[in-house]
C-alpha cells in the first residue's frame, strides 16, 4: 500500500494529500497544547471527540448556508475537506469577557459584552499570533477589505449558530476561533470556513454552574480534559447519553 503524502502537521491535526483533486484529509490527533505549545499533553480520545464535534458543527453550518470546507468523515478519527488557500488570520468572536481580551483591557472574565466582538490575530507561532488591525491586514497584504467584510460576515453567522445550538443545551458560548479559507470557483473566489470547529477553539461555560467545557480545563488545570468534551458531545447528541464512551468497545447484551 502507497503510503500517503503529508501536507502539513499541526499541534492538533495532521493534513493529507486527499483521494481526489482539491481535497485533504484532516486527522485529529490526541495532543492538547496551550501558551503557544509550552504546555503539552496527549488526551486519549480528543481527536476522536473532536473529528466527531467538528463534523457536526460543519454540517449544520453547511444546512443553513455558511459555506465550508468538510465534505465528509472517513472513520474516527479523519474527515475529507476541501482544499483551501488558507488566510494567515485567526479570527476571534467574543460574546463574554475573557481570556487575552479580558487579561489585556482589565475586564472581569463573565463580563455580558454589549454586541459581539471581532477581534483578528497573525497565524504566527513564532510572534505568539499576536492580535492585529485591520490596517495591518491590508497594508500588509494578508487579505482585501472584501475579505476582511467576507471574514466577519462569517464569523457572525457562526456565532448565531453556535450560540443558539449551545444555548439549547444548557452551555453559553464565551468566544471561539475560526479559520477561513479561499476556494476558486471557475472565474469566481470565495471565502469558506475551514479548520475545526470544536471545545479546542472555543470558550463552552455551563449555564447553570459556571463550569469550564473548553480547552481552558486543560489551560488551567480545572480538572478531566476528555471527560469535559463527552459532556458537550452528548449534550449536543453527538455522543449517546448513555453507554457509548470513546476509550474502548462496549459489550452489547
Ligand atoms: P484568547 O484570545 O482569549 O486566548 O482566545 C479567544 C478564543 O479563541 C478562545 O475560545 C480560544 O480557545 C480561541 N483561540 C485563540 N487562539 C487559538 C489558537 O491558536 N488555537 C485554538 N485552537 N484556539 C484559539
């Protein structure tokens, strides 16, 4: 058997050469990092619960309209995505007071914002992706004006979804990070969601009690990194309320 190309490793995936023109296949892997990969470790079944999450969160997000890069989920732990020009940017939707924002403007963290905030960082491992503008963006060529209204158009999209889907189910949605890709179209370009959705890229509070369901449990020590994910799997049916977990097979009787 061919053994496949590697396109690209990152800190939690792994991007393929696809089976067919234009495509990649996204494995999810079980490394959790945190401060710009200082902290590290490896969390059986996160990239399971992960490929899992993230397929669900596309898929919706594709029924309703929001263009993105999933096509399908090959096994447990790889889906098939579009190729895309990736856009060097993270892009940070804020609803509640938070993490860097919160750290850097002296805001209490559950602070109610009056209108979500977009904030825009440089893919840059090397500088800690440090927060820029949207003069920075253009002057420095990393998109055009129309993709940075495409970009936050976007993110608004994904924010009432996302918003509203977690509300459903008792969790309030803090922030969340997305990526954005280029996809060519004939004569025509556009810009798609792609990367990952899941608790890895977003802030996941428990309405009710407050608890952390996100990556900040793994950040600061909150305590069972995994045992967080299951939660929101199964909240959102992802994962079956009963019985299923993802650390092994299940007798059935
Ligand atoms: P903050 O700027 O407060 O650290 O992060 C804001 C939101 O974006 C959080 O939900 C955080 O998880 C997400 N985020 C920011 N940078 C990254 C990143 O490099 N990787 C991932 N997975 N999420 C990020």
């Amino acid at each position: 058997m061919a053994r496949r190309r590697m396109i690209y490793e990152g800190k939690a995936k792994i991007l393929y050469e696809g089976p067919e023109p234009d495509t990649l296949i996204q494995y999810f892997k079980d490394d959790a990092t945190a401060f710009n990969a200082e902290k590290h470790a490896v969390i059986e079944g996160k990239g399971v619960l992960n490929n899992r999450m993230s397929e669900f969160f596309m898929t919706g997000l594709s029924q309703i309209g929001v263009p993105n890069h999933f096509i399908r989920r090959l096994n447990m732990r790889e889906q098939l995505v579009r190729m895309v020009e990736i856009i060097p940017l993270e892009v940070v939707v804020r609803n509640v007071a938070a993490g860097s924002m919160a750290k850097r403007l002296g805001m209490n963290e559950g602070t109610e914002l009056p209108r979500p905030i977009i904030e825009f960082y440089l893919k840059d491992d090397a500088l800690g992706d440090p927060m820029v503008t949207e003069e920075h963006i253009i002057a420095f060529n990393w998109a055009s004006q129309q993709d940075i209204d495409d970009m936050i158009a976007l993110a608004l999209r994904v924010n009432d979804y996302m918003s509203g889907l977690m509300y459903g189910v008792g969790i309030k949605l803090v922030d969340f990070k997305i990526e954005v890709g280029r996809v060519f179209e004939g004569d025509f370009q556009r810009l798609i969601v792609a990367d990952e959705i899941s608790p890895d890229s977003c802030r996941l509070w428990d309405i009710q009690s407050g608890r952390k369901l996100d990556k900040d449990v793994f950040r600061h020590e909150l305590g069972d990194l995994s045992e967080a994910y299951t939660e929101v799997a199964r909240r959102l049916g992802v994962l079956p309320r009963n019985g299923a977990t993802t650390k092994g097979p299940k007798l059935v009787q």
